[in-house]
C-alpha cells in the first residue's frame, strides 16, 4: 500500500485561511465600536515570524501585545509550523496532540474548523517524519505548467501542449556551443 505525505504548504494554507477569517470577524465587530486596530494588518499575521520586514515589527509587536483573538489565532499558526521541526514521529505527534487540543478549544471557530480538517490529514502528515519528504517539488512543477498553459490561454492540441512542457520544464540547455569548449 503506497503512503502518502501530506505537504506542510497545503496544511499550513488552511491555517492561513483561518487565521485570516478570524482577523475578518474581529476587524469587523472593532469597527462597529470605532476602533480601527487590525486596518492594514492582514499580511502581517500571514508572515512567518522568522519573515516579517524589520520596517513591520515595531507595529506588529504592539498588535501581538493588544490581547486580540487574532493574536491568539496567531500563535496557533505558528505553533503549527513548528510541527515539521520535529525530530522523529513520536515528538511530532505529542506536538501535534498539544496543538490539536489548544486550536479545538480556542474559542476561535476558524481555528477550529481548520483543527479538525488538518485531523483528518494527521496519519499523512506524520508520514512526512518517516520518509522525510514531500510533494513539494511535483507542486512547484505543476505550478509551472499551469503557467505554461495560462500564458497560452491554453492548448487546443495535445502535442504542442507536450513540446511547450518540455521546453520550459525540460532543463534543455539551449545556449549553442561556443567552439573550444
């Protein structure tokens, strides 16, 4: 039976998402009291801590600090990324366990959403600690072509669909040879 590895990107996009919703819900009822705290805050509670711009963190420190349920939903996310760092599958899940039950009991129903969505991935997602690897490189590819097929405004024969593929995905080196070497 063939094991699958569930890809950090795409748990982590769930994370994001909820995340973000949460953000939405509470820009939306500080509004309604006048207050404008999170207005043009919603990438940085995106960034990856060790990612945010220098020129942000100042801001960002005070909004961490404001007791918001965003904040909150915040830390979570960041705790989850910490999930891949884990050295073997044990540690990962005790980890996974810890996190699962401070996002199920948040309060935050985003949060608690994406909780039990990534549950239903965790068997694939600790494969990763067993085989140390990912999807990421077939996801990276397929961008690429998508791309291919987007610039083309797509494809109406097959072929040419191919040859575009392997002349932007093939590592042809297309550079004529200089004489001498």
């Amino acid at each position: 039976m063939a094991k699958i590895c569930q890809g950090r990107y795409h748990i982590m996009a769930h994370m994001n998402k909820a995340l973000n919703n949460v953000r939405k819900q509470e820009h939306r009822a500080l509004m309604a009291e006048g207050d404008d705290t999170l207005i043009g805050s919603k990438n940085l509670w995106l960034y990856g801590r060790e990612n945010l711009p220098s020129h942000h963190r100042d801001r960002f420190t005070t909004l961490k600090a404001a007791n918001l349920a965003t904040g909150r939903a915040y830390a979570i996310k960041e705790t989850l990324r910490d999930l891949w760092s884990r050295a073997n599958r044990h540690t990962a899940t005790r980890h996974w366990k810890r996190w699962y039950r401070w996002a199920s009991h948040s309060k935050l129903g985003p949060v608690m959403k994406a909780a039990r969505t990534i549950k239903l991935h965790i068997a694939n997602i600790l494969t990763y600690f067993e085989h140390r690897i990912t999807n990421a490189l077939a996801e990276g590819i397929n961008s690429k072509i998508q791309g291919i097929k987007k610039r083309a405004c797509g494809f109406r024969n097959r072929d040419h669909f191919k040859t575009a593929i392997l002349f932007h995905c093939g590592g042809l080196d297309l550079y004529p040879e200089t004489p001498g070497h």
